[in-house]
C-alpha cells in the first residue's frame, strides 16, 4: 500500500492499473506508460472468479501463483503494488469491489486496465466508472495478432467463416512463414504430411518441470485448503509460473518437441500425457509467453534448420490460426453465442466426466489425465472427450462449463468457440463447416486406447460393441434432417444410406439402452 503526506492535488493523485489474473505480461497495455514513481498497481485474488465454475485446483493455484510472482517482479522494478490475498478479511471478493475500494484507499485520479478475456468481465467493467467515480479507460488487449475490430471487418458479409482463409491473411499481415510474399516451401499447409499414428519404438521428449518455490507452496496450501474438493488433483503441481520459467518451457518445446510435433499433432499414447505437444497454452493465455514470440521462435527453428517445415508451419497455424480465430468469433458473437444450441442437444453432462466410474478405456484415461494434470491435448479434448458430448448430445451449456473449469488454460474466449462451434456444432456451422463426430474407429487408428479397453472396437452392435460405434450411427440418424444436406457429410450420410433396416434399428435400439443407462 502506498502512503500520501497531506492532502494531494487532481494531478497528483496516483493512477490505478488493475492486471487481471491472465494479463500478467510487463508489456500489457495498462502497464505500456506507468510511472514506478507515481502509479499504483492492483492485483486481486477474489472469490466470483475463483467460484464462477469449480476450477480445477491446479489451475487456481497457477494463476494465483503466477500473480504473486508477478506483483514480486513489478516490486522489483520499483511499482508500488496492491495486492489483495483471497483470504484477506477486507476482500469484498469481486473485482469492482477490490477496485472501488483501492481507488478510494489511494485516492486514485483514474483507473487503467486492459480489455479481459470474458464477456461477463467486460460487462462488469462497464460499470466501474458509475461505481468508482474516477473515470475507467479499458484498453484494447495487443498481445493478440487480430484486433476484434479487424476480426469483425474480415467477417463481415460471410455467412460462414473458414480458419484456412483468415489464417492466409494472418501470414501475409505478419510475414510469418512468408518469402517475398510467398507461403515458404510454396504451400500455405503442410497437414497432408501430418497426423500420423505413433509408431510403437519413438523416442519421446524428456518431460519440463518447475519445483515450487515458497510462493507456489503458500498457494498450493491456501488451494488445498479452499478447493481441495474441486475436481482435480493437486499432487505434483510442477508449472512453469514466472516468466522466466515459460521462456525456459518454451526453449525446451523448441528443441525437443517441436520437430516432431506435426508428424503425430493426433496421436494419443496411454501412459504418455504430453508426447511432442508444447503445453504453452496456460502461458500464453495468462500472459507469461507472448504469441508473437512463440511463433517466432518457432519459425527462427525452421529457418535454423533445426525444425522442418511441416511441424514449424502446423505448430504456427494453431496460433496465428486457430487461436486468433476463435478469439475473434467470441467475440463478434458474444453473448448469443453461448446460448447456442443448433442441435438441440438436451442430456445432462454424464458423471463419468467428474471422475464417475466408465468401461470406456479412451474416456477414463482422458478424464483421468485431466484430474491429474489440468491438461489434455487436442484430439483428447476433440474427438474422445467432445466427440462423446457430440454423439450423447450433452447439452453445450454443462459441456462449456465443464471445458471451463477443468483446464489450465481454460478461458471463455478460447474455450466457448472451441466446444460449441469445433465440437458440438451448437452453433449452426459457423466456426467449422460440420462436425467432428466420429466413431471408435478413428480412436483405434489414433491411439492404443482401444488395446486396452473392454469393448470390441471392430463391432457396432452386441454386447461388446464399442459405445462410439452405435452412437456415431444413431447421432447421423437422429440429425439426419440437420446435417444430411451438407456437402462435406454426403459420403457419410451415402453410407448411412446403405445401412440395412435391421441394423438402423439394432443402433438405435443399443444407442437408447446406453444413453439411458448414462
Ligand atoms: P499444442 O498442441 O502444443 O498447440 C500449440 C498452441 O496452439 C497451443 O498452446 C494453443 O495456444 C494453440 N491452439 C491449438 N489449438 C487451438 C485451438 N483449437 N484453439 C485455440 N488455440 C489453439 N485451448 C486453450 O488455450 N484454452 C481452452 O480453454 C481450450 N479449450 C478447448 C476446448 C476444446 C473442446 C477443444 C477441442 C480445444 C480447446 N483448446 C483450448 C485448444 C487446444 O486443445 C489447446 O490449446 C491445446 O490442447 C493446449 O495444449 P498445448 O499448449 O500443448 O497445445
Ligand atoms: C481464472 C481466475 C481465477 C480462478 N481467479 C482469479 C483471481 O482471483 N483474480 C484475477 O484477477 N483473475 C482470476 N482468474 C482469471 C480471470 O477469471 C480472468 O482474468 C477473466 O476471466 C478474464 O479473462
Ligand atoms: Fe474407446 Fe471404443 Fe476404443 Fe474402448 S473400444 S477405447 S470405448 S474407442
């Protein structure tokens, strides 16, 4: 807390910079021209964040350690910081309290932060100044390539919207990747040399891990204490949550990872939790790496040699691509888009993805790895965990929640437009032109799950089916009217053609069983 002699002057009274939890970037824009000598910083651990959904403990205790760290770092740099500790008696637990309270504790002229990365914070935001009395300036968050505002003008006029444009854009805007104007190597994609199944001797990276230090054991225990209860396990908490750290997270993917990491992008290995995937997402999205250096260093890797083409160019189009996309469809669609629900999907998220027991070897294991660490990759989030929600038709809202909560990097702008438009298609076909569904087969091909599960990943219907298989098959016949008209599922929908009656209605009739036995 800082301490004022005498009464202060307009123009001496401090400014305020509020750095939510996932802005802990020193180059943040409501950081860009702060005076050490005169500004307040504010920091605050508040309860309608950490309860808005039951997070996973890890990720709590992430964030709240890389805050602390990062207030440490500002201290040392000379800012003075306010940093209010969830169990701090006067916590008003929420952000306009924390705010309102520390304007008034410093006499603040002004309050200055930096545009959040949920709709249901922006809104809150908007009423600070009304609260607060001092006027509040939200700056637009530059960490990201795509200002919304030049999301919204690419957008505007398409009725649907496709990554692999607005992706080619992103290359010529930035340079990435680029010769003289050209994609490098002449392809803009190189996903036909990707996506290969993991052959049974590779050599894997070495795994990256952080001891906890003695902030990271404060947290850890204030966790365990408060939301030890939470789906999750905080056991072996080892994230990186400096930025020193990430920067070392970072070179370690650069060279051990990354050359492979286009060719098995889809594998799953049972026992192998990261295989060549860089698990840079919760610093990236909390601020601690910055998606223009990690693409950077990337592409230095491909231009050293020390990477090929088809991993560097993969790896950056989930950034530059896919990860701005998102973020610019949420939003330009926010907040219908989280009512969304094209396919009417109305079942209650099943137990099974809070730890319930399950046969299915591919769901327990991908659950399992996410109550261990906070992290699954993508084909795990994609096509087990979300293809099932697709194919019981999970209700979107439950399914949003639960991606939410038990993620390390999960926030809504990236998570939203990830379930209901790459998953569940509650959204009409607006982020992706259809579904992922998928049966048991595409598991088997990708994976080892199946080696090890109960049911019988070659048989449709029976007693050892694979529940995949009958659920794929009654999901294209319940949406028959829905999808069976688009372009891209007509070789599906020729198949389902060719489905005997008799077997029509043994699917559906082991498909009902199942779903009312969830
Ligand atoms: P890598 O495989 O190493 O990929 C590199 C980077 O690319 C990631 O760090 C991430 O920043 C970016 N990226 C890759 N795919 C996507 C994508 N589809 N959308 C946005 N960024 C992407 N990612 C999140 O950061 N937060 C989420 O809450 C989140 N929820 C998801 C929910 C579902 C249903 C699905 C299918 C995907 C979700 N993703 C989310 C995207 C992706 O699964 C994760 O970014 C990735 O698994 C993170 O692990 P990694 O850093 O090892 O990724
Ligand atoms: C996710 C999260 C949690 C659990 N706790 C806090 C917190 O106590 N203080 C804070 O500033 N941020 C937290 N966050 C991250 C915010 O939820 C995030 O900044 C908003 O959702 C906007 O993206
Ligand atoms: Fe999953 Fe089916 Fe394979 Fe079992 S057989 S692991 S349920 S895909």
């Amino acid at each position: 807390m800082s301490h004022h002699i005498g009464p202060m002057s307009k123009k001496h009274r401090p400014k305020l910079r509020f750095i939510l939890g996932d802005q802990l970037s020193r180059d943040i824009a409501a950081l860009r021209d702060a005076e050490p000598a005169t500004d307040i910083l504010l920091l605050a651990e508040v309860g309608t964040e950490t309860d808005y959904v039951p997070h996973h403990p890890k990720k709590i205790a992430f964030l709240f350690s890389a805050m602390r760290h990062f207030a440490e770092e500002m201290r040392a740099e000379g800012f003075t910081v306010d940093y209010v500790t969830l169990d701090d008696t006067a916590n008003t637990q929420s952000f306009a309290g924390e705010v309102q309270r520390a304007v008034q504790r410093h006499k603040a002229a002004e309050v200055i932060t930096t545009f959040p990365g949920e709709f249901r914070v922006l809104d809150d935001m908007q009423g600070w100044e009304q609260a607060c009395g001092v006027p509040v300036e939200i700056r637009e968050d530059d960490r990201f390539f795509c200002p919304t505002a030049r999301f919204r003008g690419w957008a505007d006029g398409k009725r649907q919207l496709r990554m692999e444009f607005f992706y080619r854009d992103m290359r010529r805007e930035t340079g990435l990747l680029m010769d003289e104007g050209e994609p490098v190597g002449g392809q803009w994609n190189f996903d036909a040399d990707n996506r290969k199944p993991l052959p049974a001797r590779i050599h894997l990276p070495p795994d990256f891990f952080v001891k906890p230090d003695r902030i990271t054991e404060d947290v850890l225990a204030l966790v365990a204490t408060r939301f030890g209860r939470n789906f999750g396990s905080l056991d072996g908490f080892d994230y990186a949550v400096t930025r020193k750290d990430a920067l070392r997270a970072l070179a370690h993917f650069i060279s051990h990872a990354l050359p492979s990491f286009g060719d098995y992008q889809d594998a799953m290995r049972q026992g192998e939790d990261r295989l060549f995937h860089s698990l840079l997402s919760p610093y990236l999205n909390a601020g601690l790496l910055g998606a223009r250096e990690v693409c950077a260093a990337a592409e230095t890797a491909y231009r050293d040699g020390q990477a090929p083409l088809n991993a560097v160019e993969g790896f950056i189009r989930q950034i530059l691509g896919w990860r701005e996309y998102v973020r610019g469809i949420y939003w330009l669609k926010m907040p219908d888009y989280a009512e969304s629900n094209t396919l009417d999907a109305q079942r209650p998220l099943p137990w099974l993805y809070w730890g319930g027991e399950t046969a299915m070897n591919c769901m327990a294991q991908c659950v399992d790895q996410t109550r261990r660490l906070a992290h699954a990759h993508h084909i795990q989030r994609l096509m087990v965990l979300g293809n099932f929600a697709l194919l019981i038709g999970a209700r979107p809202k439950e399914v949003a929640e639960w991606y939410l909560a038990v993620y390390l990097d999960a926030y809504e702008w990236v998570e939203l437009p990830n379930v209901h438009g790459m998953v569940l298609h509650a959204d009409g076909g607006y982020l992706g032109s259809k579904p992922y569904a998928a049966s048991g087969k595409y598991i088997d091909r990708m994976s080892d799950y199946c080696r090890h599960c109960r049911y019988d990943v070659k048989t449709v219907v029976g007693d050892k089916a694979c529940p995949f298989n009958f659920l794929y098959w009654n999901f294209l016949i319940k949406n028959e009217k829905r999808l069976g008209a688009n372009q891209r599922m007509s070789l599906i929908y020729a198949s389902l053609g060719r489905m005997d009656a008799a077997k029509r209605a043994a699917v559906t009739s082991q498909a009902k069983d199942f779903l009312n036995a969830l």
